[in-house]
C-alpha cells in the first residue's frame, strides 16, 4: 500500500502535457515520486520518460551528470513514471546559501561549474534546423541563423539529446563541495527532453535566467552580466528569449492559466494604506499606489526596465523605478498600465526591494529601497501598451520597449 505526502497538479497545458506528480511512501517509509498522465493522450509523455532517462544517461554520465532513475507503471487505465526520491542538497539550495552569506567566490564556482558542464557533457553534434525545432521553439530567420553562426561555439553545437529544463533546483550535488569537478551531480523532472538538435547555448541562458529572476537579483549583478560568464551576447540572448516564448506558448497551447484568469478578471489585494490614500490612486485596478502628499515635490524619476517579454499568454515587464524629490527624499513610484488607446489595463504588479540600485547611486539614506517591481497582465502579443511610472506631478512613460524623452534612465 502506498500513502500519498504531497500532490501537485500540473494541468494548465495542452491536454497530452498535462500530469499529476505524487509523493508517495510505501509500508517500509521509502518514498518515491510518481507522475500521472491525466488524460489518454497524455500516455505518451509518460512512457517517453523512461527511454529519456537512458539516453540521457548515456549522454552525460561519463562527465559526472546522471539522471535519477525511471520505471513505467500500468495499472489498468493508469500510466506512470517511478522515480526514487532523492536526497541531497540542490544547487539552487547551495548557490541561495552563497547569496545570503555574500560568498561572491562561490556564487561565481557554482555559476562557471555549471557553464561547464552543460558546454563539456550531453556529446556535441552540429546544430541543424528541423521541423520539430520550429514547431516547439519557433522557426529560425536569416538573420537569426546567421548571428548562431557567428556567436560561440555553443550557439551551433548542440548535445545528442537535451534536457532544457537542467536548471538549478533540477540538479542535486551528491558531496560536500558542490562546485568542485569531481562531485557528482544527478538530474531530476527531465520532462522536456528533446532529441533534435538544440544549441547548449540555449539550455545554459535558460539556467542563468531562472538563477537570476529566482535568486541572483538580489546581488546586484544585471542579467547581461550573468550571460556574460557564457559569453552570451545581447543578439544571441534574444534569440533563446523568443525560442522560450514560443516553447510556453507550445506548451500551453488550448490551455489558460488561473494565474491569467485572475490577471484577465482584474482582483487584486489592495493594502489598507492605498484605501487610506486621499490622493485616491489605490482605486486604480491597474496600479500600485504609493501613499503621497499633496504638497510632495518631484525633481526626477529614474527608472530601468531589466526584462520585458511575452510568456504563456502574458505581458511582462520587470525593473526598478524610482523618484527624487526637492527636499532630498527617494521614494517608490506609482505604477499602471495602459493600453495604446490610453485605456487602463487590469495588472498584477509586486515590489521587491533593490539594494544594488541604491548601491549604484550612492544612496545611502533609505534603509528599504522598495523601488524593483514586476509587472504582469494579460494581452495579445502584438497588443500596444504604455507602463506609466509617476509621482506627485510628475510621470515618465514607457511605450512598450521606448522611453518617453522626459524620462532620466
């Protein structure tokens, strides 16, 4: 008999995608970890893990990258992968460690170690064009293959089969010293594995980008100079952007997202102090209200948007703004969102704090910098939009990808 400790759906993609995936432990206490197909056409996907899991084995073993074991289970209508439960510490645990204690030195061991292997292990082949590439990542231009061909060798050699989701929480150190050569390191959720070609390039940016956006922006450290550790260029990044957009949308094509159905329906939670804000701005449904004076004096706003793109159905646009004003003060910023016929649009804007911003201008009189934010709502790809950023009198705009001249950046 098996006891259930945890289940998670994942169920907001295409029908043959879409799992259930369990934590179970047997009569002994041994844990295993089990994952459903939800639908009959999801079987497929299924049974594909085991044959994944062995040539992935195949691929990176000799380079000190395994990938945990998998069995097929039938019983009756239902179909399942088998894995065992691993212990061990993964390497987004350990490289979250280094941040709080502020180990730049083994930030950057984990990061080149990491680089390293993805470029060393998996065998090389040349990257080729296919029709299964363009149907998952998008059809390639000229001019995008031409920029492959002239980046880095990682940009036009590809491993024999491709895990993209080798990303730090899916890779378990089994040692003391996770960054060292000779540690061994196993993979887990290999679930979006291909067997076309794909370039290391892309797999190592999607990394970097999940190690950034999930822990490393707390650092100081832009996205632009984490690839740089890759030597991944702006031009070469943009592609692998525009590949991971069409990958979410091929992913979740059929399916909306609850988290898209509440961006679409407009709730939000609204803090008591914006319900207290006589200036009223905490009625916007597509802002977020700083409480403000009427008398307050803007000099300037700064502003810097780090990342703007399209996923699953989603606008997003991430970075930090901020406002200076006369009497010496630096002070959050309202935010809204509209769109290019100036109507408001319903978004889900949060606030994180930006220490390295108040690092970069010598600021030194605010102990919480509350001014990086992400923001999110939900539109048509090629929809026109406007980020509003204001304070007291003054307002800066940002026209989809285009600062208005006003702005200080």
């Amino acid at each position: 008999m098996e006891r259930t400790l945890y289940s998670k759906y994942s169920n907001e993609r295409a029908e043959q995608f879409c799992i259930r995936t369990d934590i179970v432990a047997g009569d002994d206490g041994e844990r295993s970890v089990v994952k459903h197909a939800l639908t009959p056409s999801g079987r497929a996907h299924i049974e594909n893990l085991a044959e994944y899991c062995h040539r992935l084995n195949e691929a990176y073993r000799p380079g000190g990258i395994t990938f945990c074991p998998c069995r097929i289970r039938a019983r009756g209508e239902d179909v399942a992968a088998v894995f065992p439960f691993l212990g061990g510490t993964p390497l987004q645990e350990t490289l979250e460690r280094a941040v709080e204690s502020g180990d730049d030195g083994q930030i950057t061991r984990i990061l080149g170690e990491y680089i390293r292997r993805l470029r060393a292990e998996g065998g090389r082949i040349p990257f080729t064009l296919t029709a299964e590439f363009a149907q998952v990542f998008g059809a390639l231009s000229a001019q995008d293959a031409e920029i492959l061909a002239n980046a880095g060798e990682w940009a036009h050699t590809s491993a024999q089969i491709s895990d993209i989701d080798m990303i730090l929480p899916n890779l378990f150190a089994e040692g003391e010293d996770a960054a060292a050569e000779e540690t061994p390191w196993q993979a887990i959720d290999y679930e979006w594995t291909f067997t076309f070609p794909i370039p290391k390039g892309f797999l190592i940016y999607r990394g970097l980008y999940f190690a950034y956006y999930q822990v490393l922006y707390r650092i100081g450290k832009s996205p632009e100079e984490l690839l740089a550790l890759a030597d991944i260029g702006e031009d070469e990044a943009g592609i692998y952007r525009r590949m991971e957009e069409h990958f979410q949308n091929w992913l979740g094509s059929g399916a909306l997202p609850v988290r898209n159905m509440q961006r679409l329906l407009g709730t939000r939670v609204i803090p008591l102090e914006e319900l207290l804000d006589s200036s009223g701005s905490g009625n916007d449904p597509g802002s977020a209200g700083v409480l403000e004076e009427e008398w307050l004096r803007v000099r300037k706003i700064r502003f810097q948007i780090d990342r703007e793109e399209y996923q699953d159905g989603s606008h997003v646009c991430s970075g930090w703004a901020f406002a200076e004003t006369w009497d010496g003060r630096y002070l959050p910023v309202n935010i809204r969102v509209d769109s290019g016929n100036g109507d408001r649009v319903s978004a889900e804007i949060s606030r994180r704090e930006r220490q390295d911003v108040a690092q970069a201008f010598h600021i030194r009189r605010v102990s919480r910098p509350a001014w990086g934010f992400d923001c999110v709502w939900v539109a048509p790809k090629e929809a026109d939009w406007e980020l509003k950023l204001s304070l007291g009198r003054k307002e800066c705009t940002y026209r989809g990808g285009t600062p208005d001249a006003g702005c200080d950046r």
